[in-house]
C-alpha cells in the first residue's frame, strides 16, 4: 500500500492513528484478511475450537451472577440467541430452583435493532432507596464512551422526557429522585487532557442541562471530576472528587452546597457507608500522633473524623506477605478479602458496642487458600442485613456462587456451581518463586501435568520433557493476578498437553502498594526484569525451552509483551500482545493516555522520556537481519477509546516495512476488551490459540 498523505519523517506510520481514517481501515482489512487466511481459512481444527468456545461462552449453565436491587435480584446474560445480552431481574426463591423464570427488563438486541446501533450495555446506576429508575449507560462497539438514558424499571421502558445525555466519557450519578450528578462534554474546555470531564453538575429534572449548577470545576491537566451521594436513609451523604493524576484524588463532603475537605491522604483509598469512613493509605499515614501503615484498612465514625477525631480503628494490618485485595461492608460488619502470598482469605471485622472492633475468619472459608482459588465476598444489600454472595474458583476449579450471613457462624449455602468445560485429569496447579536482576523473589504460579517441570514447589512426581507452555503476565496499576478458571486457556491449551503459568510481577497489586511503587515510572523495568526471572526459571527447570515458551498479556501487559519482545527475543518462541501499548512516546497524547503519566512518566519531560525511551518497544525494535525475533501477533479493537488501536496498528506496520513477520487482528468492535459479544470473542480466541500452537508445536 502506498504511504498515504498525513505521514511524517519523524513518525512515518501516524496516518494509521487516525482510528476512522479511510486509509487507516484499509490498511486494518488487508491486514485482517491476511491473519484471516494464514490462522483460520481452512486451518485444521479452526472452526472445531471456534465453535467449542462459543459454545461455552453462551452455555446455559453458566452461574448468572446477581445484584439486588430492592426486593428483585438482576443480572445481565447473553447467549447465542442475545449476543449483546438481556438485562432480567428475578426472585431469590426462582433463583434457587433449576431453571429460574427471568423476567427481561431490556433487550439489548432488539433496542439496537429498533435504533440501528449495535448498542453493548455499559451498566446502570439505580436510585435509591425506590429501586424504580436506572440511568442505562449504552456503548457504541463497547467503548469507554457511552450514551445516558433514563429507564423506569417499573413499567420497563426508557423515561420520555426523563434525564438523557449523548456520547461521552463520563460520570453520572443519582443525588435524588429529581436530581443526578453529570460529569460530561458540557462543550468546548470543558474536557481534561486526558479526555474525561473536568467539570461536575447537579441537574435537576426539568432543567436544561445548560443551566445546570456548577458543582465543581477542575483543571485542564487533571484526569477527572465526579460526584455521587449515598442516599441510604438516614445517611445521606454527598461526595465530590478531583482526580489530580491516576493515583491522587481531593475528596470533599458537600453539605448544603458547600464543599468540606477530607483531610486523608490523596493516594489513600477512601469509601463512606452508613456514617464510616473508611481508608486505605497507599503509604504510611501519620495523623493523630499514629502511624497508619501503608495497605492497612481503617475505620471512623464519618462525624468524628470531620469534627477532628483521629483514632482509627485499624481493621486490616498488612505484613510482608498479606495484604489489603478489598472490602465490602454489611450492614454491620466489615468482609476484608485478604491475599497472603498470592493466596486468599477473607476475615470479618465487627464494631464492638463500645468502640473497638473485632475481627475473625469469615466462618466456613478458612480452607480454601490452601487450593490455589481465588475466593471473592462481597455484601449482598450492605444497607438492607449481613448477607454476602461468596465467588470461589480455581485454575483447575470451575466457579461456584454461594450465599452466607455474618454472624451465623456457618459455611455458606452453595446456589450455583458451573460444569468443568474442559478435562482437567492429571493437571495440578504450584506456585514457584523466581529470583529476579535485584535478588527480589518473585511468585508465579503454573498448571501443568504431573511429571512436568522439577525444583521446589514443582508438581509430583518425575520430571518429563518440556511442554508448549504459555506465560501471561501484567504487572501495572496495582493489579493483582489471582487464580481464575482458565475456561478458554483450559480448552484450547491445556487439554491437548501445553502448560500455563502467571507471573505476579511487580508492578501489580498481588504483595501490595510497595509492590506497585517498585514498577512505578523508571522503575518499570524491575517489572520486565521480574518477568524474565519467571521465564527463565521455567526453562531451568525443564518445564518449556524458549522455543516452546509463548507470552500473552493485554494493555499494560500489551507493554510487558512488546517490551519482551524487543529486550529478550531469545527468550520466547512466540509473543501476543492484546490492545497494547507500544508508543511510549505518544502514549499521553492518544485517549486516554494522559491519565496514566503518573505510572510511566511524561515524554515530554526531558528526564522522564530518557528512562521512558528505554521501554519504548515502537523506538526499539530493529529491522530484520539486525533483531532475530519471535513470530508475534498483535491484536486490538476499532472501538477501543481507552488503549487507543494506534499502538498496535503502527507496531505491526513498522515491523513489517522493517522485513519482519507480524500477524494483525483488529476488531472493528468491542473496546478495550477487545470483542462486544461472544461470537467475536470466540473467534479471536481461537485465532490466538492456533497462532500459538502453530508458532509452538503441537505435544
């Protein structure tokens, strides 16, 4: 194709960040037909596990996981015959038996049929306490922007006059049964560098949207501003905040219209339920003559706190290996999900009658750490009784809902349980340590057969021959990698012999904040150093060699993969990068980029590009002949406003003018998660998965 007009000498491939650009989606369907022809078009098995997949993405006996609303219990659900799924509501009592009479409250495919627009449901916020209005959040193609319409979940259609907004990125919140907090496109300046809104309205029913009250205004270089209300009687509450950079957010009380700093850290996480404050400093906190340690979770009476009270009870104190993976309050109780050492465990945390708090394993749970699962609690109606939903799963263990009460000292009841979708037999799951440049121990864990691999940790029994193994990895934003049921990696790869295995390197969230703060900005090669270390403690004891060993991470993982591929081409046999980063150097200039300079650091700062530079893989990669590098697929979304598809476009177009051979899959849907239904997701799947084990070999 020839260079299309709109090139540059310093950047010859910016044409193809023009997302909708004529020649930018011409290049995209040559590329498309390409990928198309070399991994699906008649390719043995192809259509088999396409098919197999799609079929267990829409399978009716999937758990549908519930949020209660009122008296009702909703759920979203597609299928086969809902591709962009149907919003239903039902009773817990229908719940429980076999086949439950779901009630649909909207049909997502036939609104987008009615309207001519593939609309993919991006949530709903619901008033509080009457249950009986939502504000439906519609994304075109699944992106980060969304169309806001009002919804009556009584007579189950759209509010004719009611509160509506068109597309953008945004916020928007209930502060009454009259009146919502807007953080959206109010028109020119009134966006962050980063895309997002940086003015917050209060807009009342029946007012023009022009007139709304100016709630908070916040500058051009922050990321965001939003507004919401706890509207639990009894506690109402009104919240603002001003996001100053991924991590950093101002919070502010609003009573009467005025704003009332919180004085907590701006790092710290924050949430108010039923007059608590709650806080989880990022870093230590020195207040009230205490030391608050960084990954702790605190608790106050919000009055006290803002009336100058500072004794804080600490719920949750983190060691060297536990730590803080979240918190859901009951009415009256604290669920405190733990992780210890990549392991998890939830405790409970209860106020005493006289101040103090108590806390002790949630009842019926303490086992389960020691299975590898990943073990989720969560408050069912945190304002209505004790009640909690428990999600338990496992690499090798398909997920089960149950249903529990604080207080009642037994196991929860268990009211769903998914059917195994692939064949686990002789599979087992261990964790490993790998030592990384600095002498740091870095766990992973990984799923192979008996007999493969050896060392400490390693599965029973002899060690066999190296395996096709795949490895995926994050390590970015303080996200922690647990054990996940590997539904479409169990079906596609680890049923036909290969084996799997997560690297929880720095970078994510999995030993807490110092675990994140050590990947931070020129600090994020401890992240890719990390990630080595696991790769090639998988080769030295014997479970891959480097031409058997596959690499897969998306987003900032798409960075951690295009970094692998440009630092340690030796060490891998094939790479995927999905929605990646890859442009360090425009990254903050492409949506929505600019909210992550706190993580990676900012390129046009001198000192920070320099560093920046170095984990740049679209300014590093060499032309072939100078680079010898792994077979590498690269794929994104059209529609992807978070990850703009610009990265990867431009990647796979400079190494393949640089004589490389680079494979390139872009929906035209589907966002940052890369497909909007279960059809496209089946599909890029299975291209994955015969990429890999072409690149691979078979066992």
């Amino acid at each position: 194709m020839p260079m299309p007009t709109g090139s540059s000498d310093a950047d010859p491939f910016l044409w193809l960040e023009e997302v909708e650009g004529a020649d930018a989606l011409a290049w995209v369907r040559e590329r498309n037909r390409a990928t198309q022809a070399e991994l699906a078009e008649g390719r043995p098995g192809f259509d088999a596990l396409r098919a197999r997949l799609r079929a267990a993405f829409d399978a009716e006996d999937r758990i549908p996981h519930l949020r209660k609303l009122g008296e009702r219990y909703y759920n979203f659900w597609q299928d086969e015959e809902n591709p962009r799924g149907l919003w239903r509501r039902t009773t817990l009592e229908e719940y429980l038996t076999p086949a439950p009479d779901w009630e649909v409250v909207l049909d997502f495919d036939a609104l987008g049929r009615a309207e001519g627009e593939r609309w993919v449901f991006a949530g709903a916020p619901v008033l509080v306490p009457g249950y009986d209005r939502a504000l439906v959040r519609l994304s075109r193609g699944g992106a980060d922007a969304v169309v806001v319409r009002e919804f009556d979940l009584a007579a189950k259609r759209f509010v004719e006059g009611g509160f509506a907004l068109p597309e953008s990125k945004g916020q928007v919140a209930w502060a009454g049964p009259d009146e919502i907090f807007v953080a959206t496109d109010f028109g020119p300046g009134s966006m962050t560098d980063s895309g997002y809104p940086r003015i917050v309205k209060l807009w009342r029913r029946g007012q023009p949207l022009g007139e709304a009250a100016t709630v908070f205004e916040g500058e051009a270089s922050d990321v965001s501003v939003r507004a919401w209300a706890d509207l639990a009687p009894g506690f109402e509450t009104e919240l603002v905040a001003r996001s100053r950079d991924f991590f950093n957010e101002d919070r502010f009380l609003r009573r009467d219209e005025e704003l009332i700093p919180f004085d907590v850290p701006s790092d710290a996480g924050f949430a108010v339920h039923r007059g608590r404050l709650f806080v989880t400093p990022r870093a230590d906190w020195e207040t009230g003559g205490r030391t608050f340690s960084a990954g702790s979770l605190l608790a106050i009476g919000l009055d006290r706190f803002l009336a100058g009270g500072r004794d804080l009870a600490v719920l949750f104190a983190p060691t060297e290996s536990r730590v803080l993976a979240g918190f859901s309050p009951t009415r009256n109780h604290v669920l405190v999900n733990i992780l210890d050492n990549v392991r998890h465990r939830v405790e409970v945390a209860t106020p005493g009658e006289a101040g103090g708090w108590s806390v002790a394993l949630l009842a019926g749970v303490e086992g389960a750490a020691a299975r590898f699962r990943s073990i989720d609690a969560r408050a069912v109606d945190p304002d209505a009784d004790d009640r909690y939903f428990l999600v338990t799963e496992g690499f090798l263990t398909p997920p089960a809902l149950s249903l529990g009460s604080v207080g009642e000292g037994e196991a929860p009841a268990v009211l769903k349980r998914e059917p195994a979708r692939f064949d686990a037999e002789g599979l087992a799951v261990a964790q490993h340590w790998a030592i990384s440049a600095d002498g740091t121990r870095i766990p992973y864990f990984e799923v192979s057969r008996a007999g493969v691999g050896a060392g400490a940790g390693a599965v029973a029994g002899p060690a066999g021959p190296p395996r096709p193994t795949l490895l995926y990895g994050y390590g970015g934003f303080e996200v922690a990698e647990t054990p996940r049921y590997l539904l479409t990696a169990g079906a596609a790869w680890l049923e036909r012999g290969g084996a799997y295995a997560v690297a929880n390197i720095r970078g994510g969230g999995e030993l807490g904040p110092a675990w994140h703060r050590a990947a931070l900005k020129a600090g994020r090669r401890r992240a890719f150093e990390d990630f080595i270390a696991v790769a090639e403690d998988l080769v030295r004891r014997g479970v891959a060699t480097p031409a058997r060993l596959g690499i897969i991470g998306g987003s900032n993982g798409g960075l951690l993969m295009g970094n692998m591929l440009t630092m340690r081409p030796d060490l891998f046999g094939a790479v995927v990068a999905h929605v990646p980063l890859f442009d360090m150097r425009r990254y903050h200039r492409l949506p929505s980029g600019a909210s992550w300079l706190a993580e990676y650091g900012d390129p046009d700062d001198p000192a920070e590009w320099a560093f920046l530079r170095t984990f740049s893989p679209y300014h590093n990669v060499e032309a072939a002949g100078r680079a010898d590098y792994p077979k590498l697929l690269i794929t994104t979304s059209t529609r992807d406003d978070r990850v703009h598809p610009g990265h990867a476009r431009k990647m796979a177009a400079k190494m393949l003018a640089m004589g490389h051979d680079v494979l390139y899959h872009e929906n035209v849907e589907g966002g940052h998660a890369g497909a909007a239904d279960n059809a496209e997701r089946a599909h890029l799947w299975a291209l994955v998965f015969r990429f890999l084990w072409e690149a691979l070999g078979d066992p």
